[in-house]
C-alpha cells in the first residue's frame, strides 16, 4: 500500500481547520440531529394521543427514537472530553469491520481518541458511527437525519437554478451555432465548468452559521459572477481540460457526486450541456453515496427528489421578474431543461452507478469504497470492481472538498507538490478531474510563493470556501 512522505493534518493543532472542526462543527451537526429527531418525535407522540386505538408499532418507533437521541447525545458527550472511539456495532450494513480493523491499529499507536485519530478517519467514522445508529432499528432503518436540512437549504437556490435554466435555454436556441463553432463551444465549456465548481461551495457539513443571504451569494451566478471569481482559481487546468475533452468522441463521463440540492444541479447542468452540444460525450454516470454522509451528500433518494421538486411548481419561491424573462419564461426553461434530463435517464444517457431504487444502507461493491476511511489511492486494492469500472471511462470528475481530501490522502503535502504526486498510484489509472472549492487544509499543485503569500495574509484561504482548484490529470 502506498504511503505518503509527509503525515496527515493533526486534530491536536489549534490552527488547524480539523482542531475547530472538533470542537465547533462536528457539535454543531450532532445536535441539530438530536433537536431534529425530538421534533419529529414529539409529533409522532402528539400524534399517537390524539387516537384512542393503540398502535404498538408507533410507540415502538417512539422508543427507537428515544434510544437514538440517547446514542447521539452520548457521543457528543465522549467527543467533547477526547474519549476513545468506540468500535461501530455489527449492524448488518457494510464496512463495519473496516472501520474496526482501522481503529484498533489506531489504538496500537494511541491514536484512537476524538482529538488523536486522523482527521480524515475521523470524519469518515464519525458519519458511519451514525448510521449505525439508526441501522440497528426497526423503524428507522431507512431514515436519513440530514434530509430536512438538504430539502429546505435546496428550497433557497430557487432563483439561481432559474437564472441557470434560462441560460440552458439560451443554449438551446443558439444549438447550431454553439455545435458549428468550435472556439464558441470551448468558452461555453469553460463556463460550465466553472458554474459545476462554484456550486460546491454551498455544502451543510460547512454551513453551519451562514444566512439565507449568505447562501445566495455563494449561488451567484451569471458571467460577471464568473469573472469576478476566476482571480481566486489557484490552480486552473481548464486548457489542458478543453483539449483532453476535445480529443474524445462519444465517450462516457463519471461524476463522483458531493452534495445534493443546488450543487446536484450544476452537475446536472454541466452533465448535460456535455451530452446535448458537444460530440464529445455520450453517456453520464453518476456516482451516489449510500448511507447518510457529511450531511449533505447525494444518495440515490437524494438523486430521485431532486428531478422531483424541480418539477414540482410549488418547491421552490416564485421566480423573479427579469428585465428580459418574465416568471412564467422562468418556470417553462427550468421545465423544459428537466423534462430532458428525465429523457436521458430513461434511455441510459444518464445513469446512476447503483440502482435507482437502492435502499440507505444497502451495499454495493461500486459504491461503498465511497464511504470508507480510505484515501483513493487505495481504490485498485480495496474496491477493484469500482477500478475496473472507472479506466473505461472518458473522464471522472471528482466534485468538492472531502474527495479532494480522499484524493490526495489529506496529508500535509507542501502546497507546491505536483497533484500527479499527491494521488499517489492512482495517478495516470484514468482521466481525472478534480473541482474543489478549497474548505480543508489539503492543497496541492498551487504555486509556492502564491501559498506563502496567503498564508501570510492571514486570510483563512484554505478553508473559507472563497478560493478553488480545478485539478485535471491525464489517463497514463
């Protein structure tokens, strides 16, 4: 197995993002889970009061809940007081002993507490711990604690995804021109990838103090918004990019997934300006999650709703009155472009990597290295069948922040260090692409002095979500 030259970040140093992640976010995020569920728990009570036939399987769902939040509330305890991980319970579901296996080598070296264990590891196990809660009940087996969080932030990117809609049906009026000139599609392409990597910087895990202002901002879009934010693109290997995409002819693209919501939509958006106006691209799939994870990650659920709610002319707040679109304009565009995602789903353009209708939990040998602790250099010996699956591929796009982290192994590699190097043997293995807003220390192949010079400023660039990568690698 491959090991970096240089060690992982250190929870234990307080100028550290891991260190505030600790302390603040990871508080954060378990709490919201237990108010969440004394919520929903209380309606189910007031619920159950207002019959007079006694239901055993509501009472019982009621207790199942009641032990969870006890579970919860008992690990932000432990966690606050750097108390050792506890080994996740054999729940049926995948991983368990990977996560167990890991942790008791962690143990050996005394690196096995909430404040010594790798950050990485940590985070990953922390989210698995969780689910494990909810796996080993009846009622609750299936029950994603995040969901009313991805709902209701997604509810606020209305206005955005009209205005990218609108912009999609622009496209498809211009369709013979943008297909007859090559230079046009380049810039266009260009600005697709771009609005794909600034969608990720609204993700829950992070979100924990912003606005609905706050949220909008980071879901700008337009070309002054573009150029406006391209001064803080550190490492942009969009050239290298274009020509590896120009090179290609009816090739499939994977996008390894990140967020749901408005993030899930840009990639939808970029998915399809690749398969609709170039010739270069033929075939998306997409790469889900399959338990709840970093709050906001997209499971097949998550994959489903979203074409869902767009489609539903009550989810999101009436559209704006543009200077050129009226609301009505708004609404058709945003319909017209997902009637034609739903087409490509039903003819295999579009295509999940697992079944559409695979349950939270389930296993799947193509999907559950995506929930490991394991850096994805690991991929060829501890997923070999995802492995095999992704050299076919034309290019796979890997979206936002923890892939980043996972890519490179979140290791403190000096910002300078080629990407080639920091993906270890993974490099060369397929076409990779990396977009990623910078909210982790991890960064790679950025210009010393630039880092230095950041550093320096005290500007928290590598965590702010303010600054991005767009990292590209060619197959070998």
């Amino acid at each position: 197995m491959f090991e970096a030259p240089y060690p992982p970040y250190d929870p234990t140093d307080k100028s550290g993002f891991s260190y505030d992640t600790v302390i603040k976010r990871w508080p954060i995020i378990l709490t919201s889970v237990i108010d969440h569920l004394h919520r929903v728990n209380h309606d189910l009570f007031v619920q159950a009061q207002r019959t007079s036939i006694k239901d055993d399987s509501q009472d019982a769902k009621i207790k199942e809940a009641q032990e969870i939040i006890g579970k919860v509330s008992a690990l932000k305890y432990h966690m606050a007081r750097d108390h050792a991980l506890e080994p996740i319970a054999e729940d049926g579901e995948p991983l368990v002993d990977t996560y167990n296996s890991e942790l008791a080598q962690l143990g050996k070296s005394a690196k096995n507490t909430w404040f010594t264990a790798p950050w990485l590891y940590a985070e990953c196990y922390l989210y698995r711990l969780i689910r494990s809660y909810f796996a080993q009940t009846k009622h609750w087996n299936t029950y994603d604690p995040f969901l009313h969080q991805k709902q209701e932030t997604f509810k606020k990117s209305g206005e955005a995804i009209y205005h990218l809609a609108t912009t999609m049906h622009e496209f498809e009026v211009e369709r013979d021109l943008i297909q007859s000139d090559p230079e046009k599609l380049g810039v266009l392409f260009r600005e697709m990838c771009q609005m794909c990597l600034w969608g990720n910087a609204t993700d829950l895990s992070l979100l924990t103090h912003m606005s609905h202002e706050d949220i909008q901002r980071l879901q700008s879009v337009g070309k002054d918004a573009q150029s406006a934010r391209k001064e803080f693109i550190l490492k942009d290997d969009s050239e290298a990019l274009w020509n590896h995409i120009a090179s290609l002819k009816n090739e499939r693209v994977d996008f390894v997934l990140d967020n749901a919501g408005f993030e899930l939509v840009t990639d939808l958006i970029f998915a399809d300006f690749l398969v609709t106006y170039t010739p270069y691209v033929s075939k998306v799939i997409f790469h889900p999650k399959l338990i709840p994870w970093f709050v906001s990650d997209v499971m097949p659920p998550d994959f489903s709703s979203t074409i869902t709610s767009l489609l539903d002319p009550s989810f999101f707040p009436p559209p704006p009155s543009g200077a050129s679109t009226k609301p009505e304009e708004f609404k058709q565009n945003l319909e017209s472009m997902v009637m034609r995602w739903q087409k490509y789903i039903s003819d295999g353009t579009f295509e999940l990597s697992v079944p559409s209708d695979t349950k939270i939990g389930e296993g799947n040998a193509k999907a559950d290295f995506w929930t490991s602790p394991y850096p994805y250099w690991n991929m060829k010996e501890r997923a070999p069948e995802l492995w095999e699956g992704l050299i076919g591929s034309g290019l796979v796009i890997f979206k936002g922040d923890l892939n980043y982290r996972k890519l490179t192994g979140d290791i403190r590699w000096p910002a300078s260090t080629a990407f080639a190097t920091a993906i270890g043997p993974l490099a060369g293995s397929f076409p990779i692409l990396s977009l990623r807003t910078n909210k982790a220390d991890v960064v790679v192949g950025v210009d010393q002095d630039i880092a230095d010079r950041l550093d320096k400023s005290g500007e928290k660039w590598r965590v702010n979500g303010k600054f991005a990568l767009v990292s590209f690698l060619a197959r070998r």
